[in-house]
C-alpha cells in the first residue's frame, strides 16, 4: 500500500486572519494569508467570460463560500466571523484552516498541523483543538477541482502564540538551532503579540518560557478590533449615506493596505475619505493604552527586561511609538538577519514550522 504524503504546515489561524505556511523543499515554505471572513456564495455562471466577476470560492460541508478580501468585492451577504474565546476548534475555525490547505496545495494524504492559541486561553483550549481536529477526514474543494480534496490530521501540535515568534531567533528554517541570533533572546524578553481580539504579553528567559505565568499572559479585547477597526468603523458610518454599507472587513483591508503603502483612502460610491489622520490617532491611543496597562503596569516600564518583540497584526502600528518611548529595549527586525525579511504578523507562523521541523528531526 503506497504511503500517503505528508504535509508539515503551521497555521495561524487568528481572529483577523490566517496565515498559513507550509514546509516544500529543504529549508524553503509557500505561505498563504488572507482575512478570517466568510460569506455565502452561488459560484453561478451566465458563461459570458471577463465580462463576469471572476472570483474562488470554496465548497464545504454541502455549503459554497466566498473567504478572504473576495467578500467585499463579491458579496456583502450574509457576512459571518467568529471572534472570541469559543471559536478554537469549532466549525469555522476548522473551515479556515482547511481553505488555507487547500490554497496552499494541499490535495490529500496527511497533515502534521501545528496551531496557536493566546497564552491565557492556552490550557484550556488547547485539549480542545487537539480533540476536535482529529476528529476525522477533511473534504473541501475549491473552484476548478473535479473532486474534493480529502486528508486526515496525522498529528495536532498546538502553541501558546509568541513561541513561534521567538523561534524565529532561534531556529534556521529547517528547524535547526541558529546560534548567531540566539543572543537575541538572551536574559528577560518579552513578547508582545498584537492581534485582532487579544494582546498577549509572554515573558522569555534566556530562550525559555516560564509556563506559569500563561494564564495572565493575554488580555481580551486588548487587539486591533476593539482599539481600532470598530473606532474606525462607527466614524466612518457618520460619513455620509454612501458608507452605510461599509463593514470591519473595509476597514480592515484599509488598515492593511495603508501600512504597507500609507494610502488610507477609502471609497464608497461617489464618496472618498482618507482615513489617514483617524488611524494615527487610534493606533497612538492603542500604544498608550499598551503602554499604560502593559508595560508599565505588568513589566514596570520594562526594569530588568532586556528587548521586547512585537509581533502580530498590530505590531507595525504601534511599533515607532513603543521606539521613540523605550528606546532600544524594543527590538528591531532588520537588525537580525532572521527576522529581516519577515513581516510581525507571519512570525508566529513561520516560526511554528521551524518548531514543527525540529521536532521532526528529533524523533528521527
């Protein structure tokens, strides 16, 4: 009997968006990343070509979906996002995790999944996301496929998030130790991770994580959805009939476009506005809020701590005023060649797949 194909993949699967990365060929991965949205779809066709809004969408568990970006472009119904301390291992959570296999390639045989959950949420759901991945089979398809694409979890690793972060000073990409950054992590470190529901806040010691201290690692409505998008949103419905309509998901996709290339426009109908001014105001607040209650608070303005990481979504928001604050005990990425291409919200995933990859040399 032929020996079915593994996959080692690492999934971020988060409250604003997944990011997936797969490992390929030695020391190399493919990643996928987009929004955690969905909404329903028809996929129906007239066959009138480019004339057509061309669109992927996904079939599963007998429904059609549209995910990512695609569902404001495509369709503004019956929009659905699970945000929250009951989403890990659910149906949705799953369906996330399954789209972004199956993006990445994935057609069949088995997956080596590796998960994350908040540090203060970790012991609990942890037995939870292990239980109800290995549930059984996954079947989905994506637009074009002639037949579902069908595999099993041959194994379901979960970590706290910003243990992948921190992997990534440690660990090469084939999962080996990488002792010229090592130094990175040496004496207290703290890792500060910025997502769209949580900000958790991990304490390393010279490369070692103290367990005990997970269930006050992360504080709820702490991420860029309270502090951000939902702020933004409720200005941006004050605008004028033609924003009516708009959703957290356009809000979303403004934040991101404009971190990358600081254009914060958006436009609904004959309607323009740019949200530049606004989202330097809340991402300021977000960091004093972080400051305030985290930093100075929990770490004592950082006494005795020798770098703090950001990481995650919010981490490019906040990250020039945490610097102009605490100087240089917030570290910086380019200054580490591993970490110099790599974006704060793919570290964790990243990172888990060094962590996945060591793993599997050890059992070797």
């Amino acid at each position: 009997m032929a020996r079915k194909k593994q996959h080692t993949v690492s999934i971020d699967a988060g409250n604003g968006g997944v990011n997936a990365v797969i490992a390929t060929t030695k020391g190399r991965h493919k990643q996928h990343y987009e929004p955690s949205v969905r909404a329903a779809a028809t996929g129906d066709s007239l066959d009138l070509g480019d004339l057509e809004l061309q669109y992927q969408y996904v079939d599963w568990n007998g429904h059609r979906y549209v995910t990512g970006d695609d569902v404001t472009r495509v369709t503004r119904r019956a929009i659905e996002h699970h945000i929250g301390a009951q989403r890990y291992g659910n149906e949705f959570q799953q369906f996330l995790v399954a789209n972004a296999l199956a993006r990445l390639g994935v057609k069949n045989g088995a997956v080596d999944l590796n998960l994350f959950a908040p540090p203060g949420l970790f012991n609990d759901v942890k037995p939870v996301l292990v239980e109800r991945f290995m549930e059984g089979k996954v079947n989905i398809a994506l637009k074009g496929d002639k037949k579902p694409r069908t595999w099993e979890y041959s194994s379901v690793n979960v970590w706290p998030e910003g243990v992948g972060a921190a992997a990534c000073f440690i660990l090469d990409a084939e999962g080996k130790p990488d002792r010229e950054n090592a130094a990175a992590l040496k004496g207290e470190v703290v890792v500060l991770d910025a997502g769209a529901y949580t900000l958790d806040a991990l304490k390393i010691t010279n490369g070692s994580f103290n367990l005990e201290t997970l269930a006050s690692a992360t504080w709820t409505n702490g991420g860029l959805d309270a502090h951000l998008r939902q702020p933004l949103l409720k200005l941006i419905k004050q605008q004028g009939d033609d924003f009516n309509l708009m959703t957290v998901d356009d809000v979303d996709q403004v934040i991101r476009r404009g971190v990358l290339t600081d254009d914060y426009t958006l436009t609904a109908g004959r309607s323009e506005i740019d949200l530049a001014p606004v989202v330097e105001k809340f991402r300021e607040r977000y960091a004093e809020w972080i400051a305030n209650n985290i930093v100075d608070d929990v770490f004592s303005g950082l006494s005795g701590i020798n770098a703090v990481i950001l990481v995650g979504g919010g981490a490019s928001l906040i990250e020039d005023h945490m610097t102009s604050w605490y100087g240089d005990k917030i570290m910086q990425r380019k200054d580490y060649a591993a970490t110099r291409k790599l974006h704060p919200v793919d570290m964790n995933a990243v990172g888990g797949l060094r962590l996945a990859l060591m793993q599997k040399t050890a059992k070797k």
